[in-house]
C-alpha cells in the first residue's frame, strides 16, 4: 500500500519527453552539421573517441535522476506504522424535526436553519466525542450513526430538510427510539440526547419512548426553536414565497412553539428544556454539560500511518546526477579493445 502527498508534481514528468525532443534535435543537427564538415570516415578518423553511445547513456542518467528527484516531491508514504489511539468523551444524538413546521420563519432565517445553526456551533466546540443524528417529522430516518468525524457530521447536517422523511407530523416518539439504537456502547456511561423541535403535532406516545431511554441510561434534553405566537409556514418556489400552507377550510395555518410537551419530555429524560431561540445562550449550557461531563474511554484501537520514503528517491536521484557528471562521452579503451563491432583499424 502506499500514498501520494503532493501528485499534483507528477506533471513534472512532462518535462522529460521535451528533454527528449530537444536531445534528439541536437543529436541530428550535430550530425548535419558533421556531413557539412567533413565525411564520416574522415570525422570518425578526426575524433575517433567521440561515443553517440556515451552520450544518449548520459541523457539516460540525467532524465533518470530528473525523474526520481520529481518522485520525491511528490513524496510516496509506503509501508505503515503502527500507533494505539484512545479517545475519552461522551455518545451525543442530535434528533431534528424537519418537520414543515420547522419551516416557518418567526425565528430568522428559519426554524430549522436555526436548529442547524445550534448544532452545528457545539458539535464545534465538542473534543473527542462522538456525535450521530436522526431526522424526523411523521416518521425517523438515520442521518449520520454515531462518529468522531465532526466534519461528515455537519455536512451531512447542512443537507437536512423535510423532503428526506416520506410522511409529515412530528413523531418524537419514534425519533427517540431511533436515536437510543445508536448508542451502542455498553462501557459509555455518559449518553447525551438532544430533541431540537418546535414541539407540534408531536406523537402521543413520546413520554414512553423517553421512560425507555432513561431506562437505557441515556439522558434527554430537548431544544426549542420558534415562538409561542407563531408563524405561516411559507411555501416557496426558487426561494421566493409564493403561498402559504393552508388548511382543509383554506385557512392559513399558523404554527406555534409548544414549549410544554419539550419541557415534560426533557423533565422525564432527566434533561432539562432549552430555549433555542437565545441561540448562544442554548449553546452554551450544552458546552458546558458536556464539558463537565465524565469521559469514558470509548475506542482504543490501531491504525496504520504511512512513512514518508522521498529519501530513497532524493538518493538514487543523486547518484545518476553523479553518473552523469563523471560520465565523459569518450569512447571506453576496455571496450574499443573489444571491437565488439568488428571495426577494422586503417
């Protein structure tokens, strides 16, 4: 196995074929020029040390340690180094509502770019625990399982919204019991689970599902996103509103902040209510929940690491240079004795 830090150095290489080009270009203009001058028989007899073989065996050199001196920029990482990693911290879901409630804008820009808002800035300010997400309106779906990546996390975060759940409504309750499959680290004895919701249209059985998840040691804490008085629920097309959604009756329907089914559901979790709509206020007392929090460690395992290997190439790169250098374009006397050719001598 092995990686490449910097590819982008291989179109170096380019250069090479264009040395070529021009070596060869060389070679016939010397020739040329040499037939101008004088008969091959009388310039061989005028230079007979003169070696096209050096010469090409030179160039070979040079393009060799041209080529291995670009390889080390790019700086290949081969074989691999072993290294224990452990990390402490805490198991957090994040369950949202993307809900069309969650849509209404009492809250700029709007409930739910709110709620993102909110996680977004403590998953930042979070170590090294690890954080999942679970979306829901009338049923749940599974964002993200629980990770250390805190980069997937919020992006995967930034592409919520309600067209990702089939059917509408707001089912806590099955949001819950989601998210409490997540946590699935029997040794985590911290489980956080954050509900960031307006609260409506919530399913009648969310108290039981929270009973569940206290049972399995988890606690929960809901986040409130909206007002009591308020707000449409635009409907918008190429990001202008163009309606508003309406009742059966044709009435505008006005979605509200239900702050009292969040605080019973957070009173039952063993969590407590927060109001989001004071966003670095809410993000502030779950930073400092969980940094007082105890860490559990939670994953101690092995990963491989790639050792750099630019040296080896910066050395042989080197070397042919030397070759080069010290390599004259004389013919060798070893060989000329040889008369491999069967060259006769005048």
């Amino acid at each position: 196995m092995y990686q490449l830090e910097e590819p982008t150095y291989f179109y170096y290489l380019l250069v090479i074929p264009a040395m070529l080009v021009l070596f060869i270009g060389v070679l016939w203009w010397k020739k040329r020029k040499q037939k101008q001058f004088a008969s091959k028989e009388l310039f061989d007899k005028l230079s007979p040390e003169k070696s096209t073989f050096k010469s090409v065996l030179k160039f070979s050199f040079l393009a060799i340690a041209i080529a291995l001196i670009i390889i080390s920029l790019v700086n290949p990482k081969m074989g691999t180094k072993l290294e224990t990693v452990k990390r402490e911290g805490v198991d957090i879901v994040f369950a949202l509502d993307v809900s069309k409630s969650m849509l209404a804008e009492d809250i700029a820009p709007s409930r739910l770019a709110k709620a993102k808002q909110i996680i977004t800035k403590i998953i930042d300010n979070l170590g090294s625990d690890r954080v999942g997400i679970v979306v829901y309106a009338g049923n749940s779906y599974p964002l993200l399982p629980i990770t250390t990546d805190h980069a997937a996390a919020k992006m995967f975060l930034q592409n919520a919204n309600p067209d990702m759940v089939s059917s509408q409504g707001t089912a806590i309750n099955e949001a819950i019991e989601k998210s409490i499959t997540f946590f699935d680290d029997n040794e985590q004895t911290n489980r956080y689970l954050f509900v960031v919701s307006d609260g409506e249209d919530h399913g009648e059985n969310a108290l039981s599902a929270v009973e569940k998840a206290t049972k399995e040691g988890i606690k929960v804490f809901t986040i409130g996103v909206g007002t009591e008085k308020g707000a449409p629920i635009p409907i918008k097309k190429d990001g202008t509103v163009v309606s508003y959604k309406k009742d059966s009756k044709g009435e505008v329907v006005i979605t509200q902040l239900n702050p009292k089914i969040l605080g019973e559901i957070a009173s039952a979790g063993k969590g407590s209510y927060i109001d989001g709509n004071k966003t670095q206020k809410a993000i502030d007392y779950v930073n400092n929940l969980i940094s007082k929090a105890n860490k559990t460690e939670f994953d101690a395992k092995q990963f491989s690491d790639y050792k750099s290997q630019f040296q080896w190439f910066i050395g042989f790169g080197l070397l042919f240079l030397l070759f080069d250098t010290f390599l004259l374009e004389k013919k060798t006397k070893w060989i000329q004795k040889l008369n491999l050719f069967n060259q006769t001598k005048n």
